[in-house]
C-alpha cells in the first residue's frame, strides 16, 4: 500500500467493520487484541485503515475462512 493511499478511520467507521463497541475495542487495546489509535489532535484518534482491515483478515483465518 502507498503511503498516499493510507488514510485514517474514525472511531465510527471502526465500530461499523469491526463490529464491537467503543467499550469492547479499547478493552481489546488494552488486551492487545485490537490495533492501537493514532493521535490526530488533542482530542482526536484514528486508526490506520490497513490496520484495520489485517485485524479483519486475521480473525477471518482464525475462524477457518479466506481471505
């Protein structure tokens, strides 16, 4: 992936994909079962996108299923 096609993902669009809550995820963070947000202001995280989408894919191979 190039670096100008990374972007982020809002904590919003991360529930949406990953399907847990925003209580769920950052107990996965602090599990170390979920990527990490990145700072993007005082009050602002996002997640890199490609992040995202390996979590994705490894929980599908985890379950038996392809890519």
């Amino acid at each position: 992936m190039t670096q100008q096609s990374r972007r982020f993902l809002r904590l919003p669009e991360v529930k949406q994909k990953s399907g847990y809550q925003r209580t769920a995820i950052y107990e996965k963070i602090q599990r170390g079962e979920f990527p990490k947000p990145y700072p993007l202001g005082p009050r602002a995280v996002g997640w890199l996108a490609e992040e995202i989408e390996a979590w994705i894919d490894k929980r599908i191979e985890a379950a038996g299923g392809a890519k």
